[in-house]
C-alpha cells in the first residue's frame, strides 16, 4: 500500500493549498499577513538576515501589491492538467472508441473559461471616481448599520457609495465591492461580478469534464483487462480476489500521471463546486461576499457594530430582481434614465 499512502500524502497536501489559497483569495489581505508574520517569526533563528529581508519584502509585494503570481500559478495547473489530459487521456480513449464530441467537451469549456477570465482580469469592477461619484451614490440606499451616509474614504476623500470599499490591494474605492480575487488580480465589484460568475462555472465544468473523462477511461481499462476477476495469493498461501484498493494500485502503478492528476482535479472541482454554490447563494439573497463574512463575524462578535443592531439585507428583492441585478448591474445610465 505503499504508493496509495504516498498518493493519499499527495492529496492531502493538494488540498491543504487549495484551501489556504482560497481561504486567502476571499478573505482580508490581514488575514494573511498575520499568517505568514507567525511563519517568520518561527523560522527567523535559522534563516540569515538577507533571507529574512528578501522573504519579507517577497511577501509584502504578494500580499498587498497587485501582481501576477497566481494568474501565472492557474495558468501553469491548467497547463499541466490539459497536457496530462491530451496526450495520455485523450489518445487512449480514442483507441478505446470514445466518442469525439465528449473528449472535445473540456476543450470547449477551456476557451469559455479564458474568455470569462480574460474579462474577469481586465474589465473594471466598478472603480468610484470624481466623475462618477454622484450617480454611484444614487445607486443604492444606506442600511444604517453595514452603510452609513456622510462617510469619506480616508485614502481617496471621496464619499463612499452604499455597498462599496476600499481595497487595498488596488488602492481604490470600489462600486459594490465583493472581494480582491488574487486568481484574476483583480477586484471583483458590482460591474465584473457577472464574468466572475460565469468564470467559476465554466471553471467547476472544466474540472468536472476532465474529471469524468479520465474516471470514465479508468473503469473502462479495469473492465477490459478484468481486474476485478483477478485472485491474489495471500500470506497463508490461499487465493484471494483483489479488492478496490489493489485495483486503484494496480491503476497508480500503470498511468502514475494520470492518477496524480485525476487526484489534483477532483480535489479542485469540489472546492470550485463548493465556493461556486457559495456565490450562487450570495446572489440569490443579494449579499456581497464583504457584507456575508462581516454579518457572519458580528454574530460571533458581538460588539463589531458599535450599536449592536442586528443587520437586516435592505438589498434583497426577492430570487428574479438579485439575479437580474448581476446579469445587468444598476449602472448610473439606468439610474439617470
Ligand atoms: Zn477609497
Ligand atoms: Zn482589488
């Protein structure tokens, strides 16, 4: 069992970071930072100072500069997840007669998936400027308690728009401000939530199609070589049939690659599955992920409010409004008109 154990290690690690890039990706930049500053101070006795300084420095531009590390990370993972998948996968599921429109399937949802990305990176979110202030602050009403009017952005001394902030990572205020996605290096805010949306979708789908096209070539593999029907010869010298653990180690050993893989992206479409959902329910009860983690924050702390009201969603509007909301944003021509 030894490379099952090896493979499991594997997927553990995976998925531990996974969770921290998530949990980074949506979550303050503090949250980190305060991290990664118990990292250093454990590690400073045995690392010299320049090393110290170089990490710090490293880390600092990571944390609060926008910067392309992680959109040059996803792009890699997908490179070697499509590389594994068209030159293992894809060639042996041709000799095997799959049919061609289901392996062409990830191909598609690839290119759906850069265009949402491409407009995810560029398209602005919803920057808060001189010019456009006034109408963005028509937008949405003040809830009293989350928002309050007369309130001015120390860094842009601008008034800030119900549902807005400040995002520190591009140094700006932001017309209803999800969260900094460090993926797409950029914010996602009320003008680009609807491409990020769409870029989780597509993404959860590549997973899952590469996902099932790899577990469909597997079984098909353990049936035709009759793995299931084969005996072992145990320690006390009696025919045994194998079990579900020797064929997936019999698999492992064949196409190492392909399980490895196989591993890495099923870890990845439950997360994005997962954080998916999680945005649908966002937009089906019109929150923002900043008002869900600072409403879900002032039930365990209670004085985060200094008056302590609980906060009511003045925004929902009930399921068709909050959809019709992301799919076509309250913009400052609609309001004017
Ligand atoms: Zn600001
Ligand atoms: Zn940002």
């Amino acid at each position: 069992m030894d490379f099952l154990i090896l493979f499991l290690i594997y997927l553990a690690i995976c998925l531990s970071c996974m969770v921290v890039a998530i949990k980074f990706s949506r979550q303050s930049q503090e949250y980190f930072a305060r991290i990664s500053h118990h990292v250093i101070q454990v590690i400073r006795p045995v690392i010299p100072q320049w090393l110290q300084v170089a990490v710090q420095l490293a880390l600092h531009r990571l944390i609060h500069r926008r910067n392309s590390f992680f959109l040059v990370l996803h792009l890699v993972l997908e490179v070697v997840v499509y590389g594994v998948y068209s030159w293992e996968v894809v060639p042996y599921c041709l000799e095997l007669g799959f049919r061609h429109s289901i392996l062409l399937l990830p191909y598609i949802l690839l290119l759906g998936k850069m265009y949402f990305f491409y407009l995810c990176c560029t398209r602005d979110p919803g920057t808060i400027s001189p010019s456009n202030l006034k109408q963005l602050l028509k937008v949405y009403t003040y809830d009293g308690t989350l928002y309050r009017r007369d309130r001015v952005c120390p860094t842009c001394e601008l008034m800030k728009p119900a549902r807005s902030k400040h995002c520190r990572v591009c140094d700006r205020c932001v017309h209803r401000f999800d969260h900094h996605c460090v993926w797409v290096n950029n914010c996602v805010g009320g003008l680009n939530i609807r491409y990020f949306l769409l870029y989780l979708v597509t993404l959860s789908g590549m997973a899952a199609a590469v996902g099932t096209m790899t577990v469909r070539f597997l079984v098909q593999v353990a049936l035709m070589s009759n793995l299931s029907q084969a005996m072992y010869v145990n320690a006390e010298g009696e025919h045994v049939p194998v079990g579900i653990l020797f064929i997936v180690q019999k698999l492992f050993l064949t196409f190492p690659r392909i399980l490895f893989m196989l591993g890495f992206t099923l870890l990845t479409f439950f997360l994005l599955a997962g954080y998916t959902a999680f945005h649908c329910y966002l937009v089906m009860t019109n929150q923002t992920s900043n008002e869900w983690y600072k409403h879900k924050n002032s039930c365990h702390v209670d004085n985060s409010w200094s008056d302590k009201r609980t906060w009511e969603n003045i925004y929902h509007r009930g399921f068709v409004a909050n959809v019709k909301e992301i799919i076509s944003p309250e913009t400052v021509q609609k309001k004017i008109r």
